[in-house]
C-alpha cells in the first residue's frame, strides 16, 4: 500500500532575480520547505546549496530558516526573491601549529566545504624524539578570541610513515566561514595558528 504523500498545497511559482538582471522561475507549494527551494534553486544554476543566497524584500533567508515552510515565511504566488552567489572561502598554506622543531603541523588549506563547515587539510609529522604523535582528532578550532571552540566531526586520515608523518582532513562543522579563525592541532602544547579567511565578520547569531 503506497504512503499517503502529505499535502503540500496548491503549486505555485516563485521568481528568482539575480542582480544582474536574469530570472528564472522555481515551482513549489506552500509546506515546502526553505530548504526545498534552496535545494531547487542550486540543481538549477548547477551550484551547491551554500554557494548561493536567496533573499526576501531585506532579509537573508539562511540556514536557520531552513525547516519553515514558504507559507510561514510569507512566500507565495508571484513572490521575486533576489539570488545571489557566494564564492566559497579557501585559505591556501596559512601556516603551521607546532609543538617544536621536531613536531609540527602544516596546514594545506581551509576550505568552506558548506553552511557553517570548515574543512582543514593538513600534514603532520614527527620524530619520535617525544614518542607518538598526537591524534588528530583531538585538534580544536576556536573563534571569538578562543571563547568558542570545536573539534572536528569528521576526520580522513591517512599514515605517511607510522607513528611519524600523518595526512588528511579534518571537518569542522558550526563554526565561522567569515572573520577569523584559530586552529590548534592535536591535544596539548601545539601553537594556535590564525586563519583570516575575510576582512568581515559574519555573525552566526542574531545581533542582540
């Protein structure tokens, strides 16, 4: 027996307008999500959701709107929402977090990989002079003059040499893709390293 598909509301079309003068039309229904329209939206252009920015009369539609409906963001027949792209930020070779000369951490890139995400490409190594290096997943990334910090939810590590050259990637989610950010690698006694990934803040909260 088929699922009952759940009423979405009558169809209707909601006019994109980028700045450069191009429209185009998405179909949607009233209970769709914003995250549906934005899904719409980026299959269209042939860009990933957070390369793109959608924007009602003065508000910015982000991510944290993402679970309203368009009819509980006052979207209907005939709405224009103004389109605009968003270059991912990318940092090539900002530095390295080193414990010593012996032990250190080059980072390769950091990269916006999505909404609030932050992917760090590095290499570590080590001589064995202190033991072990230390794992990779412990690294942090702080922001707000380290008042705030994460550690990575996902790690691809590969071994270059055991116990003495690491490479990989970690992905940082929740943090600022704007601003300023510190990456600290490892668990302890690794210098923070600053990444400016933009001349301007971009604030994750609501301006109290």
């Amino acid at each position: 027996e088929e699922e009952q598909q759940p009423d979405l509301g009558p169809p209707f079309s909601v006019n994109l307008q980028s700045i450069g003068g191009s429209s185009f039309e998405i179909g949607v229904q009233p209970r769709h999500s914003l995250k549906d329209l934005y899904q719409r939206a980026a299959k269209e252009l042939g860009k990933r959701e957070h390369e793109i920015r959608l924007i009602h009369g003065a508000l910015f539609l982000d991510r944290t709107s993402f679970g309203s409906t368009l009819e509980d963001l006052g979207i209907g027949e005939g709405e224009v929402l103004n389109l605009m792209m968003h270059s991912p930020v990318r940092v090539d070779n900002p530095g390295t977090s080193r414990y010593n000369r012996n032990y250190f951490c080059d980072v390769c890139t950091v990269e916006e990989v999505d909404w609030d995400t932050l992917e760090v490409k590095f290499e570590v190594r080590g001589d064995m002079s202190l033991g072990d290096l230390q794992a990779p997943r412990f690294s942090k990334l702080s922001w707000s003059e380290g008042g705030k910090w994460v550690t990575s939810c996902w790690q691809d590590i590969k071994t270059v040499v055991a116990k003495k050259h690491l490479k990989g990637s970690l992905t940082f989610t929740g943090v600022p893709t704007a601003g300023e950010v510190v990456f600290t690698y490892g668990s302890s006694g690794y210098s923070d390293l600053k990444v400016k990934l933009s001349d301007v803040e971009e604030s994750l909260e609501e301006p109290t």
